[in-house]
C-alpha cells in the first residue's frame, strides 16, 4: 500500500528529533523510495544499528506498508 | 519469555555456513529485486554462500527477521555474525569495507 513521502519523513523525525531526511520517490508511484537520514544520534554506532533505529521510527511499517525503502544513514561530519 | 524454537535454526545455519543469505527465492532465481542484488554483489565477488529461500519457510522468513531486530529480506550473515540488508551490502561493496570484513574473517573471495 503506498505511503505518502511527508509521513515517512514524519515518521521518521518523530523517532529521531534531530534527523536530516532527504526522501526520493524512486518511480513516481509512492511506493518505491530512497531515504537518505542523518543525525547525530548515529554517531558511534555501526550502519546495522544506524537502519534499526531508523526502523524502530517507522514502527513497524517497513517490511510491511513499507515495501521498498532504500535507506543511507551517515552521521554529520 | 522463551525465545521461538526456529532461533535454534538459525543459529545451526549461520554457524555451518561462512556466508548465508536469507532471501526470497534461490540463488539461481531470486524472486524479489533486494535479493537478487545481495546475490548479485556475491556473485561477482566469488564467493561462495549458501542461500535460504525464506518464501519456502515461514517460519524462517518470520524468524530470521525476529533473531536480526531486522524487518526485511534479504539478510547477509558472515560468520554467523550479521551484516546487513541489500541497501548496506551495496553500500559496504562500493566503499570497499566489505571485502574487508571478509578478508578479516577469513572467506574467500576474488575480485574479477
């Protein structure tokens, strides 16, 4: 079921207060995305980490309403 | 709380192979783009893994994804240690740490 870009996006600031989120709609169907987050809350933290915690944002929903979410995390330089 | 009896699974399968990805499909046909990449960056690598289609096991396919904290397939296990999903295994291709961390645990690889 697509999911509108500015919910991801909310979704995802609401779990990581400080984050930069950068959201592509890949195909133009609401569906396919790319995520690119950052926030100073991955600092130290490895990229499996970095994805979970922007996982636990979404709540849930990736894998599910969220079926294609490429996601990049990097922490601020 | 007792832990699902599939971990037990897992635990065999990542512990018996050096490299094993959990993916839809078979390493032949993957039926799902994610994992046809992961395959893909492997193959291309040389390395030799072995791969568990989770569309034939639903108990693996809802249990890896619990084992992990980790809500999508495909996942790539070395050493019985997780590393990623497609998007991280792209990504640890690209700036090189993945042939790092395979050359550090030892797995063989060859770079064409």
């Amino acid at each position: 079921m697509p999911m509108p870009a500015a919910e991801i996006e909310r979704l995802i600031k609401q779990g990581i207060p400080d984050a930069k989120v950068t959201i592509e709609d890949l195909r133009g169907d609401g569906d396919h995305y790319a995520a690119r987050v950052e926030s100073t809350a991955f600092k130290g933290k490895s990229r499996v980490q970095q994805h979970q915690l922007v996982y636990r944002a979404l709540g849930g929903r990736m894998g599910g309403e969220l079926h294609a979410l490429q996601l990049t995390t990097a922490a601020p330089e | 709380m007792s832990e699902p009896a599939v971990f037990n699974r897992i635990r065999e399968e990542i512990a018996e192979n050096p490299v094993t990805v959990f993916m839809k499909g078979s390493p032949i046909f993957p039926q799902c783009g994610f994992s046809a990449a992961v395959v893909g960056v492997l193959t291309h690598m040389n390395v030799k893994f072995k791969g568990i289609d989770v569309l034939s096991d639903q108990d693996i396919r809802e249990g890896i994804k619990a084992f992990s904290n980790w809500p999508t397939i495909p996942q790539l296990y070395v050493k019985g240690e997780f590393v990623g999903g497609c998007d991280i295994v792209r990504e640890m291709y690209q700036s090189g740490e993945l042939q790092k961390l395979l050359k550090d645990k030892g797995v063989p690889f060859a770079e064409p």
